[in-house]
C-alpha cells in the first residue's frame, strides 16, 4: 500500500472517529435540511404532510474513493387521527475499501395532549428495525503476509438492528432522545473475532422565537455519546427562518461540531493533540410543496486530508398534509 493510500486511511479514520465502527446511517449534519427523522425515530409522522427526503453527501471532491453517502427517506402520519405513523430509510455508505447499505421501517405513535391546532403539546414514541450490510473489498489489496487478509475476495456481512426514540414538543420548545443499535449485534468481517455492536445515545433540543412575518430564530443542540467507546460530541446550531410572501419560505444556518475526545499526531518531533471539530453553514429554501438545502462542513485544525471541505445536497417533497398547520413556530412539525 503506497504513502497516500496509508496516509488517506489513516485520515479517514481520524475524521470518522465519532462513527467508530459506524454501523447503519452515519450521524453528519444532514438532520438540519428539515430532516430529523433520519437519526430520531419518534419523528417519524410528527408533521402535518408526508415527506420524502432525498440527500448526497460527498467528500473531497477530486479525490478516488472518497466517503460519500446518499439517503433516501419517507415518512408519513396514518388515519385521520394521525396518532400512528410509518417511515422508511434505505442508504448507502462507501468510505474507501468499506462499504455499507441497508433499509430500515420505522413504526411511531404520537400522544396529543393539545386539543385542535392552537397550541402543541405532543409526546411521541418510535423505533426502527433495519437490515444493514457491511462488505470490505480485499479485492484491491496489495499483497500482505496476514493470514487474516485474503486480498481475493469481498467480505459481506448482513444483520438486524433496532433504533429506539423518542420526542416532546411544547410549543416552541423540542427534545429528542435516540438509543442507536439498541440490541447487541455481532459479526465477523474485519478479523476472525466477533465484533460487538456499538450502541449510541442520540439528545437533540431546541427552541423557536421570533415572529411568523418576521425572522424566526432557532437555536439547538445535538449530543451523541457511543457506550462502548465513550466518544462524544455535541453540535451547536443556529438557524434563522424568513418566510416569503409570494415565494415560500428561505432559511440558513451554521452549525458546529466538536468533539470530547483528542486523537495525537507528530509535528516537529513532538506529539499534539488534535480535537475533531466541523463548521458548517446551511442554506435551504421551501416553494409549494418542494424543498431543497446546502451544507458545507469544513474542518478546522492542523491535519487534514484535503481542503475542499465535505458538500451535501437535499431534495425533499411535502404531500398528503392532513390537519392545518399547529399556531406554534415549530418548523419541522408545521
């Protein structure tokens, strides 16, 4: 393996080190394109329309076998009432010689303790089962003297796994908890040893303020925690809404990632740490029933890998809307 395939693996590992182990769909910025149900089940159904969620993630662009990432979602309230709902996810995830994709449905029920649409007061539960397959492709190898590498063929793995969840909005104010690969999976594919699943604990919160003809501001946070590993992070977000008469609705954001953690690297004969930490502003707009956003996450500090930042782009269409918009500044339910 030459210089800048060691030197890429080892970067890519440094950058993925919140994912460790990453099974299922990993956990970027992409839940800010209006699009929470992609790491919290219990959103699932939880707005007035249907909705179906398109994204492509690609990093360093220019680069062979760069991580890239593309998601498809839906998600939608059942019945008049709209107490139960149904979603489903399927992805594909290729980070160099690995890869992974899979489905996932998802089943929520929502509690409502509000009556009609003047206010919100909404207790939701969720879960998801998924079938996930992970394949690493020795194909490419050059050759090596471990037993453990066979350099002809591609290693696949499929298995179960279960998301768990769930969501209070009151009024303006939201939180969200998410127990990732809640059940203990194992596989054999990286060595000859099972490998433990690695379960991740999801808390997501935030709070709208602003006036409906005006700016509506809205500040959140994400803390993700992995159990075996003890990774943290926390993300930081800012968005702000403005809402075009003639038009639909323009928003952007910035949102910034760092994590608990160091990973140490060689400078000048002595060994630094280095924190984990993304900048990334976001831009999106909604027209009728269509919406689409940009993120770019840039990574700050002294390693990195390429300087052209990681883009991702969102589609998503808004359908079957069943109940007249909550009188809240709640943008991922109205």
């Amino acid at each position: 393996m030459n210089i800048l395939k060691k030197r890429f693996l080892l970067l890519a590992f440094f950058l993925t080190q919140l994912s460790f182990s990453q099974e299922g769909v990993a956990v970027y910025s992409d839940y800010l394109s209006d699009n929470y149900y992609l790491i919290h089940p219990s959103m699932a159904g939880a707005a007035n329309c249907a909705k179906v969620r398109l994204t492509a993630r690609q990093q360093w662009f220019g680069q062979s076998d760069a991580p890239r990432l593309q998601t498809l979602s839906f998600n939608t309230a059942l019945g008049e009432e709209g107490t139960s709902a149904f979603g489903a996810i399927a992805f594909n995830d290729r980070n160099g010689y690995h890869s992974q994709k899979g489905a996932k449905i998802t089943y929520a029920h929502h509690i409502r303790f509000s009556k009609g649409n003047d206010d919100l007061n909404m207790l939701s539960f969720g879960a998801n089962v998924g079938i996930i397959q992970s394949m690493l492709d020795e194909t490419q190898f050059e050759p090596t003297f471990d037993p453990i590498v066979d350099g002809t063929i591609k290693q696949k793995y499929s298995y179960f796994n279960v998301d768990i969840g769930m969501s209070y909005h009151l009024v303006d104010f939201y939180t969200h908890v998410t127990v990732k690969n809640a059940i203990e999976t194992r596989r054999k594919i990286y060595t000859e040893f099972e490998d433990d699943n690695l379960r991740k604990f999801l808390w997501s919160a935030g709070y709208t303020f602003g006036k409906e003809d005006g700016l509506l501001w809205e500040p959140s946070f994400m803390f993700q925690m992995t159990e075996k590993t003890k990774e943290k992070s926390i993300d930081v977000n800012l968005k702000v809404y403005k809402t075009m008469e003639e038009f639909g609705k323009i928003w952007g954001g910035l949102s910034y990632r760092r994590s608990f953690d160091a990973t140490q690297y060689s400078s000048g004969g002595s060994v630094k740490d280095q924190t984990l930490q993304y900048i990334t502003p976001i831009v999106g707009v909604n027209y009728k029933n269509f919406m689409a956003a940009y993120t770019y996450s840039y990574l700050t500090g002294a390693v990195k890998f390429d300087n052209s930042g990681f883009h991702q782009l969102t589609l998503g269409f808004n359908f079957n809307c069943k109940r007249e918009p909550y009188h809240c500044n709640c943008p991922a339910v109205n």
